[in-house]
C-alpha cells in the first residue's frame, strides 16, 4: 500500500466511501482518463457521479479559468454583483432557456445538489403553504435534512439520526405491476386517506442511486397534469439526470413538461467545481432579500467554467453525438444481457445514464471491482448495489467509449466462466 493511501487511510473519518471501491491514490486526470502514482492509466466511467459530463480539465474550460484567476478576478463574492456570475446568466438564458422557450429566474442557494434540493422544498413551502412533500420509492435527493426527507434509502435516512418528517412516499413508474398514477391520485381524492394535499411532489426523471430506473415519458406527463389539477408545484431534480446525461440538457425536454422548480448542479460548472441553481417560475419568486442564503452561492470561477461548457450546447451537434453514442452503449448492455443470462441481467436508463440490474447477489460489485482491476472505473447503484452503472464523459471518442464496453464484457464473461474464484 503507498505512503499517500496510508495516510488517508490513517487520518480520514471512516465515513469515507469511494476510496475503498477504488483504493488506489490518483494524481492525474485529463478528458476521459485517470492515473495514478504508479503511472497506470484508467478510463474513467464514473465521472465524478456525473459531475463531469466534458470530462476531467477541459481545455477550453481550463484556459478561461486561467486566465480569469490571472486577471485577478473576483474569487468570492456572496451574492454581490460580479462580470462572472452577469455572463454566465446571460449565455445561460441565450444558449439554454430562451431556445427551448423556458422561463425562469435562477437562484444560488449554495453550492451542491443537496443545497438547491433544500431551497426548491422551502420555496413550494412557502409559495403553498402546505407542508408536505409528496416523493417517490428509490428517489435520492441529498444527504441534508430536508433532502434526506424526500430520499428512499434506508440507510442514508437513518444517518439523519431523527424522525424524517412531512413527506409521503409513493410508488415511482414500474415500482409495482399496477398503475402507481392511478394509486396515488385516489389518495389525494380520498379524505380518510392520511395524506394531504402537498405542498409539491419532488421527481428524478432517471434515477441514479436508486437503481437507473427510467420513467416513462407518458408518466412524467401524467404526473405534471396530477399537479396541475390539485394546485400542487413539480419539483424536477435534474443534479445527476442533467446537464446533457441523459441525451438532452435537461432530462425532463423529451418528456414535454415544464417542473415549476428545477434543481441543477454537478455538471453545471462543467469542470467539477461546486456550482448549484435552483430554477423557479417568476411568479413562486416570492423570497425576501435573504431569506435563504449561503456564504459560498457565488461561485465565480465556476460561473467562469460554466460559461465556457455552454458553447457545447451552441448549437445540435453535440446533443446528436449523445445520442449516436448512447445508442453503442444501449446496444452493448443489451448484447450482454442476451449473451450472458446467467446474470439474469436487466438494462435500465437513458442516455449515457444506463447499466445493468442482476438478479445474482453481489454480481455487480463483482463486475466494478474486476473492471477497476482492467484499468475501468465504474461504479454500482440501486438499495443493493444491484446495478453496474455506466457513466462516461460526454464527449469520450468512440474507439475509448469502446474500449471501454470491450472491458466490461471480458469482466463479465470472466465471472460468468468461473464464478467460485471470482
């Protein structure tokens, strides 16, 4: 074991999660790829969790972020005026809102998912004047109070360490064979049912840590018109869904709806630096000056980065790449599945956001563990990490984006052909 992984190791709170999935010190990453002190390369299918859909230290991110600290730009600023953040407003509703004929101001509620999760649940609060939170099983929406509220998990509510109150949890797309829209509907219809009318429901359109499972669009729908009739504000949280992960900037644009509140962060700075918004209709724009605020919702070197990942989005060459690739990848994991039925496999997701559910327990660890030691990181998702989850840059070539799958499958066949030592 290195010096550096020892001392890691030695000082850092057992808390600590993804060094022990890959438990090697990295010192270099660039693009789609990793290295660590030893000098052995990795294609990173991970991606930060999503945090860097362009991929690690992007040229043209990186030399305006150069030259912006050079420059002596401003570093922090609260909520004060700066060039950065009126720049990155302006090309975000030039190059995002105003062509796809959204409107919506943008709060700064602080700098991570969990942050902009806890302002759109105060804000529908607020704005209503209910308080509860209708949200679904399998749902993650961050690891604050507020958020832990809304997120299915056993173990990460229970960290909470009290009760976890005010919201209802009901069945997402598929949870069970019936019609969960049709369930959910007749408990708001019902007055003897418990649940009252909230104040909003909170939705992934893909879900991430709860397994990749991928509504349907004619349920999105469904659940936009559930809201709309009993008054109810929709809450997308877009943090990992977003940003182009799942073949669209926002995952929820092929679904044609319009959440009232949308949470956004992870690959909104394009260059894994913290950076969070919080989307609201103008008219639940209702907050005092302050009235929820954080010392670092001015991010400005992230505004700078962030500023600089939207000339991706200039025009549709590179959301028609998205989808060009995601149908290799699609093809792939279904390919295995058919190839491999011992795994009792299952594809699940959209987009670059996809994987492979197993029946056999402990399979997809398995797969993680035996690709990280092929020079592939990929990690697992699901209440049982029952999914092996694939996650690459963006913008990956297509011979690594290969490269990549051609690992995975020798993992697989590999535990499939001898399955007692591995």
């Amino acid at each position: 074991m290195s010096k550096n992984l020892d001392i890691i190791n030695n000082h850092e709170s057992v808390v600590r999660s993804y060094i022990r999935n890959f438990p090697t010190v990295f010192t270099k990453a660039k693009d789609h790829k990793m290295w660590n002190e030893d000098g052995k390369e990795y294609l990173d299918f991970f991606s930060g969790a999503g945090a860097l859909n362009y991929g690690h230290n992007n040229d043209h991110m990186k030399q305006k972020l150069v030259d912006y600290i050079m420059s002596d730009g401003i570093t922090h600023s609260l909520d004060m005026a700066s060039t950065a953040k009126a720049e990155f407003l302006q090309k975000f509703y030039d190059v995002i809102l105003h062509p796809r004929n959204l409107d919506y101001k943008v709060m700064f509620p602080g700098p991570t998912g969990t942050n902009t999760v806890e302002s759109a649940l105060k804000l529908a609060r607020k704005v209503t004047g209910r308080t509860d939170i209708i949200s679904f099983t399998g749902g993650f929406h961050g690891m604050t109070i507020g958020a832990l509220s809304v997120t299915g998990n056993s173990m990460k509510r229970q960290g909470a360490g009290i009760p976890l109150q005010n919201t209802v949890t009901m069945a997402y797309d598929n949870y069970v064979d019936h019609d969960t829209l049709v369930y959910l509907e007749r408990f708001l219809e019902d007055k003897g049912s418990g649940v009252a009318i909230p104040a909003a429901m909170i939705v992934e359109t893909v879900q991430g840590e709860g397994g990749i499972n991928a509504a349907r669009f004619e349920w999105l729908k469904q659940i936009e018109e559930i809201c709309r009739r009993w008054g109810i504000l929709l809450i997308v949280d877009e943090v990992q869904a977003g940003i182009g992960r799942t073949g669209t900037f926002f995952s929820f644009e092929a679904a044609g709806i319009k959440p009232d509140i949308i949470c956004l962060s992870k690959s909104l700075s394009g260059y894994g630096l913290p950076l969070a918004v919080t989307l609201i209709k103008p008219e639940l724009d209702i907050w005092k000056p302050g009235e929820h605020n954080g010392t670092f919702r001015g991010n400005n070197h992230a505004f700078v980065t962030a500023t600089a990942a939207l000339d991706f989005w200039m025009d549709s060459s590179f959301e028609e790449e998205i989808h060009e690739k995601s149908e290799i990848i699609y093809s792939f994991l279904e390919d295995i599945v058919e190839k491999y039925p011992e795994i009792n496999g299952e594809v699940r997701g959209r987009g670059f956001m996809v994987g492979i559910a197993s029946e056999v327990e402990g399979f997809s660890s398995k797969v993680t563990a035996r690709c990280f030691e092929l020079g592939l990181i990929m990690e697992t998702a699901g209440p049982n990490d029952e999914v092996f989850k694939l996650f690459p840059a963006l913008n990956i070539p297509k011979e690594d984006l290969q490269r990549g799958l051609e690992i995975i499958e020798e993992s697989v066949k590999g535990l499939v052909k001898d399955p007692v030592t591995n």
